[in-house]
C-alpha cells in the first residue's frame, strides 16, 4: 500500500512539472517570438514542441498526460474559455508526440531507457512528432473552419516546432556544458 502511495505521488509530481513546464515554455515563446506568430495556432518558433518530445521520451503517459494538462490551460483562455475545443486540442497536443514517439521507437529501435540515443536519433523522433502535430492540428483546423488553409498553418506548425525543439537542445547542451567545466 506504501509503494502504490508512494509511486502515485512520484507520477503527480511527475505530470505537474510537466504542466508547469509547459505553462512556463508557452508564455516565454509567447513573449518571446510573438513576431513570429502567423496565426493563433502557428508560430514559426515554438518553444514547448521539445518539451513534446522529450516529456513522453522520458514518462511516457505521464508526460503526455502532463502536455495535455498543460495545453488545456494554456489554449483555454485564449479560446474564449471554449472547453470542446481547448480539450481537443490539448488532445492533439498531447497524443502527437505520442504517436510519434512511438513510431520512432520502432523505426529508430530506441530503447524504453534512451540508450544510446544520439543528437540526430533525437532529431528525428522531433520531426516525426512536428509533422504528426502540424496534420493532426490542420486536419482538426480544415474539419471546423470553412476558410482554413493548410498552406498558411501547417509550414509555420512544422517548422516552429522544429525550430523550437532545435533552439531547446542547443540551449539545453549548452547549460551542459557550462555545468560540466565547472565541475572539473
């Protein structure tokens, strides 16, 4: 009973750093790269699609439970509290990178641990994720307005997310290796 306890808790911890990660990752791409915002929906940087990635890489469900949670009160509000579609996206939001890791996972044979996975095996499992989020959000976008189109939002979706994931791990390697020289 101690060690279900304990590991419910291990997980809520678990899901509520990656909601608030998410949170956080959100509002800095909005201030940061609100230029480059093409749409509501599409950016041409976005920030949280390496925290996509890497959160179910890393938990898995509870990562992904974690992006969905995050996306809801990230879309919400700026939806004009529309809770159908604030759900469905955070949905999307949430089981692209999971379908992709997934994929990847196959594709790559990456193992359950990340062994021995590199920079480019890391590379493509995001540009598997990017493209399954940029059709699933445009196919959902096409579905429910009548004057979407593809072109204006699925390249920005694609390549933002991409970018977005790029500028996570450069800058995320190089905290790395700041920390490691300071280390020796």
């Amino acid at each position: 009973m101690e060690q279900a306890r304990e590991r419910l808790k291990t997980q809520t911890v678990e899901v509520s750093a990656v909601v608030v990660l998410w949170v956080l990752l959100f509002e800095v791409n909005r201030w940061l790269f609100a230029y480059f915002e093409s749409s509501p929906f599409a950016n041409w940087v976005f920030l949280p699609a390496a925290l996509r990635v890497v959160a179910v890489l890393l938990l898995g469900w509870r990562g992904a439970l974690g992006l969905f949670l995050g996306a809801f009160f990230t879309n919400y509000p700026h939806l004009g509290h529309n809770m159908l579609e604030s759900l469905v996206l955070a949905a999307l939001s949430a089981s692209s990178p999971l379908v992709g890791v997934l994929v990847a996972r196959r594709l790559l044979r990456i193992q359950s641990d990340l062994a021995g996975l590199s920079i480019k095996d890391l590379l493509y499992v995001a540009a598997i994720c990017a493209t399954l989020s940029a059709v699933a959000h445009n196919a959902y976008f096409h579905q429910t307005s009548a004057d979407h189109r593809w072109a204006a939002s699925f390249l920005p979706m694609l390549i933002g997310d991409l970018i977005g994931t790029l500028l996570f791990l450069y800058a995320a390697s190089a905290v790395e290796r700041r920390i490691k020289r300071r280390s020796f």
